[in-house]
C-alpha cells in the first residue's frame, strides 16, 4: 500500500488517466443518455446566432442589433454565439446535438487541465486518482454539459486562468499575451466573468508584494475579505440605491433586497425585508453561506447526499490545509488564488442574483475540488518527514 503511494509507483499514471477516461466516460454517457436540454437563455442564444450568420459573422452590425432587449451588450455573450451560430452553419438541424457534443469535448480538456495542474504542483498521482470520481458525483457535473449555454464555455475558461496563474507563480513572469487573451475570452463568455478576472488581477498585485505570502498574511487577508464582503456588498446597495434607485437595473436589485430575497425563486428561503444596515449585512452573509448551500427543499435525497459528500470533503480539506501550512509553497499560492477566486464569485452573485437551481456555483466546482488531493498531498508528506525523521534516529 505504501508503494501505490509513492511519487515513483510505476502504474499511478496508467491508474489515473484510466480514472480519468472512466469517469469522463460516465459524465459523457450521461449527457448523451439525457439528451441536450434548452432554457430561456438558450432560445435567446439561438437567436443571436442567427442574427450573427444573417450578417455574415460580422460583430461590428450584430453588436447593434435588438439593443432594447438584451442587458448587458452583445460583446459578453459573444463566444457562445459565435460557437453555436458555427454548429448551425456546419451542423444544420443537428447543431444542438453538436454543440453538445463541444461541450462534452470542453469538459474532458478541462479535466486535463485540472490533471495538469494539480501534477505540476507535485500532487501524486494516485492521490488525483482518487478525486476524480468526486467530479463525477457532483450534481453540476452531470447537470449542465447537456444544456445549450456558456457555462461548460466558461468552466474551460476558468480553469484554464488558474493554469494561467500557475505558470505566472512558477515563472514569476507575467505572460501579458495570454493574459489578455483570457481576460478578453471571459469577458464575451458571459458578463458575470467580472469577479473571475478581478481574482485574477487582484493574485497578480499580490503576488508582486513577496512578503505577503507568509501564513499569517494569507491567513489575515483571507480572514479580512470573508468579514468584510457582506459589510462591502451592503455600502454598495446603499450607495446604488441613494444615487441610482431609478435606474431599470438598480431597481431590480433593490426590489429582491427588499424583499429579503436570498435564492431566486425560492421563498422559503427568505429573510424579513431589511429595516437597518446591520440587517442588510445580514441578509449579505446569508447569500453568501447559501451560495454554497447543498440542500434544497425540491432536491431529492440522492441529490442532496452528493451535493453533501462533496461540500464536507472540500470543508475538511480546506481545515487540514489551515492546519499543515507552515512555509508558503506553490500549492498554498494555488489554494489561495482559488479561496480567493471562490469567493469573489459568491461574493457577486450573492449581491447579483444566486439562481433558483444554482447555476452560477458550477464554474468553481472545479477549483474547489482540486483542494481535496492539495491537502491529502499535504497529509501524506508530512506523514513522509516524520517516518524520515523517525528511521534516522
């Protein structure tokens, strides 16, 4: 047992890349199996994208069309357009089944990338082995691949950002060629890419303040954002609400806050309208805990047993990484970027919009994920220095 866990073992990396085909096979049959799905949304990319082959895959005359009925412009939902105005070009009546079939194809690349990181920051393979069915079990997973969105986009996007940063943290060098190309690739994949790329940007500031990555800075920095978000989040309703109250967008927002909406669409989920500050921060923290929530009065008990499972392994991973983080390596600055990026990303939807079915959750499943074999990388080498420790005396 001690050799399976060896850096060396010679068949951890046939173990895990059958691990990975395995359960990519499952996730891919799945979908296959359920067959594509269509949402409001996916109607109103279907739309684009004719008006997108209608001008002959012009952007400068699409960007200007129906400007009265979409919110923001048609910039941030450029790429899933272009990508299925491309399978309706090449694919005709079966373009649905084929930008299925992208999306199946988006998601087996980023599992490979979250091989790849994980690999590069000297996680054993064996160790990735055994978190890969954890993808897999994941309700988000097996959910949305199937519809016709952004959101497997957008997933491939964001884990490949976290690559992005890696090699930045390894190479101590800013690829601004890559960088930009990312940022702009987030941004015309969906508007909501907003607090990806300020992770991203915020990391990179950080990173360039060396002395910053000591524990107890990441620790304080980590602590003081998690505090700080929902006092953040209720300034800014009252200042969008004092000067912008008017204003389509603001009101919107402004019209769930005081409904004491915490997720769309589910009332028993809600609060008491906020009468004080001190109530709208409340009403912030609970969005934001909620973000996360893997129970739902409507799920049935296999779905809030996996959504249960896979929270409780990522909580004990991040408590044994606060445990076993002495000296600042690179796998504690990948786990920061990510407990950084996860909580921009909850922080905006909680002040945004949380969906009814948690939509905006899925592109940091991934991320999230990778903190289980970090922290068992962790375990394992420190049970190693203790027995080196041990067998030289």
């Amino acid at each position: 047992m001690k050799n399976i866990f060896s850096y060396d073992y010679e068949h951890s990396k046939t173990i895990l890349y059958v691990s990975l085909l395995t359960c990519y096979a499952i996730i891919a049959l799945y979908s296959l199996n359920t067959g594509f799905s269509m949402s409001t949304d996916s109607q109103r990319f279907s739309r684009w994208a004719d008006d997108l082959i209608k001008f002959n895959f012009n952007l400068f005359e699409f960007y200007n069309v129906d400007k009265a009925d979409h919110r923001p412009n048609l910039f941030f939902f450029s790429l899933p357009v272009i990508l299925i105005a491309l399978c309706k070009v090449f694919f005709a009546s079966e373009w649905q089944f084929a930008f299925l079939l992208l999306n199946l194809t988006l998601v087996f690349f980023s599992l490979l990338i979250f091989i790849n990181i994980l690999l590069t920051i000297n996680v054993r393979s064996i160790l990735i082995s055994f978190t890969l069915p954890i993808i897999v079990i994941s309700v988000d997973m097996l959910t949305w691949p199937r519809f016709i969105l952004s959101d497997v986009i957008y997933v491939f996007l964001v884990i490949s950002s976290i690559y992005i940063v890696l090699n930045i943290i390894i190479n101590n060098k800013i690829d601004y060629i890559k960088l930009s190309l990312i940022v702009l690739l987030l941004l015309s994949s969906r508007p909501s890419s907003i607090p990806v790329i300020f992770s991203i940007l915020l990391f990179i500031l950080i990173l360039k303040f060396k002395i910053l990555f000591k524990k107890k800075y990441i620790l304080l920095i980590l602590f003081t954002m998690i505090i700080s978000a929902p006092f953040v989040l209720g300034f800014t309703y009252l200042f969008l609400e004092y000067n912008f109250g008017d204003k389509p967008k603001v009101e919107f927002l402004v019209n769930m806050v005081k409904q004491g909406m915490i997720i769309h669409d589910r009332p028993d989920t809600w609060v008491s309208s906020p009468n004080s500050f001190f109530d709208l921060v409340f009403l912030y923290i609970l969005r934001i805990v909620n973000f996360f929530n893997p129970y739902a009065s409507t799920f049935s008990l296999l779905h809030i047993l996996l959504n249960l499972i896979q929270t409780i392994l990522i909580l004990i991973s991040v408590i044994i990484w606060l445990f076993f983080i002495s000296s600042v390596e690179i796998k504690d600055k990948i786990l920061f970027f990510i407990f950084l990026l996860s909580l921009s990303v909850a922080s905006f939807h909680s002040f945004i919009l949380i969906d009814y079915d948690w939509r905006y959750r899925f592109p940091i499943i991934l991320p999230l994920i990778m903190i289980i074999p970090i922290s068992l990388e962790m375990i394992l080498k420190k049970i190693n220095l203790h027995l080196e420790i041990s067998s030289s005396k």
